[in-house]
C-alpha cells in the first residue's frame, strides 16, 4: 500500500514539474491581481484580498492554498490621466509532501490611449520557496536509495522569478494578458526535466447593463502551460445593484463552479466558490471550496480616473 501512495506522489510531482505548477482560482476576475501584474492600481481605491482555496476536499494530500494581496495607485495629477499602480502579494500551496511559499512586489504604468480606455503594462519580481518532504514515504521497501525524488527529501528551493502583464480596460470591458514565471528555473536535485514553466493567461470580461438594478457580467480566461493542455475557464455572473453577485463558473477537462458575491459592508465584500469535479478526480474528492475577503480604503472612486469592469 505504501508503495503505492508513493508511485503516486512521485507521478502527482512530475505532473506538476512538466505543466501546472501555480494554483488556480475560481473567482479568477476577483482575484485576477494574482494572475496579471498590469491590474496595480486600476481600482479606484486601495485594494485588499486575502484567500483560502481547498481543493479536492476528502482527498488525502489535495491541494490547499492561501494568499492576500493589496495594490493601489499613486500620481494621479489633475490635468494628467496617467499614473502608477504599486502592489504586494504573499501566497502559499501545499499539495501533499510538496510546498512553496511566493512573495512579490508588483510595479505598473497606466496610461489613457483613448477617450474610454487606458492601457497598463505591469511588473512583478519575488522570490519562490519550494520544500519537498517524502520522509515519511522513503521506508519503502525496494526503492532505489540513488531514486532522484527520494534522495531530495526534506529539501528547500529558493529562487527569484518575474511575472509580466498588459490590462486594456475601459468601464465596461477589459481584457489582460500575462506571463507568470518567465524564469525557467533548474530545482537541483529532482532530474534535469525538473524546472518551472511559465504560465500564459489572457482574459477578456464584459459588463452588460439590463436595466437599472441588474448587469450581466460573462468573463472568460484561456491558460497555456508549456507540457500541457490549453486550459479554458468561463463564468457569467448576475449583478443586483452591485451589492450582490451570483453565477456559475466552468472549467475545461475539471467541472462547474457555483459563484456568488456580497456587499456585506461599506468596504468589505465577500466571495465564495464551490466547485463540483466532474473529471476522474472526482473519485478521490468531489468538491472544493474557496472563499476571498476583500476590503477597500475609500468609498469613492476618483472621477478623473477610467473606472476598470473589473472592480465595477
């Protein structure tokens, strides 16, 4: 039995190593900040999220990850519509004997291209920590002690890694596109195909006004990981008076999200996800969960500025 947990482990790490290696999120426009760099400072005020995610629930080893980021905007001048975004973000995934513990500092330049849109173009630079720990699973009878995973138990990773994003948005529509990890990376130790892949994410969202108390909100994001199938998620959601938000969410070759958003405070909104796996994983845990608090310095947003879809 303990072989196999570990011929498992040792398959689930060289999936990870080959393609998917960054955690996903449900409420991806919520929370898109930690896909893009380029969306510092295109809310209207300071902006805060912090995060948990449960993957896979009932599964032993299933993916959990938590993270908070904040970012806002500065030199805004009254005949000058461009500025600066600054932004920070700390997050954290566990999956299993494998870890990594990420912190970043965000930088983008936001620039008015025509009457309705402005256009940023965004920056990150941080550091990665990955920790591997099969301890517990190198008891294992007739297993190789030269084994490259087994002989890098309880190890640590650290190293740098940049992210780039560009973010067109207008008051009612957006699109980004990013590029996550563009430092490939050699983990020593794990086998000469062990390196970080970087992450391509473009996304596109729409808000549609129905009348004066409901919007349409349809957004879509298509990833590309090197190794990897195209990955394509899509949510639509319903906005009462932009006090309360419900939807559903898909996600190719996964399952189907439930969706929904409140205005609970002034400043404070809180999001939640339920996600029903509908693919194979579905015999090891069928649901995950995922909840984001977000919290806003100002009440008001600043007229001189392009609001952004996203945060509308």
């Amino acid at each position: 039995m303990r072989r196999l947990i570990l011929v498992a482990c040792i398959s689930t790490f060289a999936l990870v190593a080959k393609s998917q290696q960054l955690p996903q999120y449900s409420h991806f426009i919520t929370n898109y900040f930690m896909y893009n760099p380029a969306v510092a400072g295109s809310a209207a005020c300071l902006d805060l999220k912090i995060g948990y995610r449960k993957q896979w629930v009932g599964m032993p080893g299933s993916p959990s990850t938590a993270f908070a980021n904040i970012h806002g905007n500065f030199g805004k001048k009254k005949r000058k519509y461009n500025f600066h975004g600054l932004g920070g973000m700390v997050e954290t995934d566990d999956v299993g004997r494998l870890s990594y513990t990420a912190a970043h500092l965000a930088y983008a330049y936001h620039m008015r291209i025509s009457s309705k849109y402005m256009l940023s173009a965004g920056l990150a630079a941080g550091l990665y920590q990955y920790r591997f720990d099969f301890a517990e699973l190198a008891v294992v009878d007739n297993v190789g002690s030269d084994d490259a995973l087994i002989g890098a138990m309880a190890q640590q990773f650290i190293y740098p890694q940049i992210n780039l994003g560009f973010w067109l948005y207008g008051k009612d529509r957006y699109m980004g596109f990013s590029m996550r990890n563009l430092i490939a990376n050699q983990i020593d130790g794990l086998g000469d195909d062990s390196k970080t892949n970087t992450h391509f994410e473009l996304t596109v969202g729409k808000i549609i006004e129905l009348n004066d108390e409901f919007s349409f909100k349809p957004a879509a994001q298509v990833k590309y990981v090197r190794a990897s199938k195209m990955a394509l998620d899509i949510q639509a959601m319903i906005d009462f008076k932009q006090k309360f938000q419900i939807g559903v969410g898909f996600r190719s070759g996964n399952g189907i999200s439930g969706l929904m958003q409140i205005d609970m405070f002034r400043y404070v909104t809180l999001a939640y996800a339920y996600d029903l796996t509908l693919s194979k994983m579905r015999f090891g845990g069928t649901h995950s969960h995922e909840i984001i608090l977000g919290i806003t310095a100002c009440p008001d947003g600043d007229s001189r500025q392009i609001p952004c879809a996203a945060y509308n």
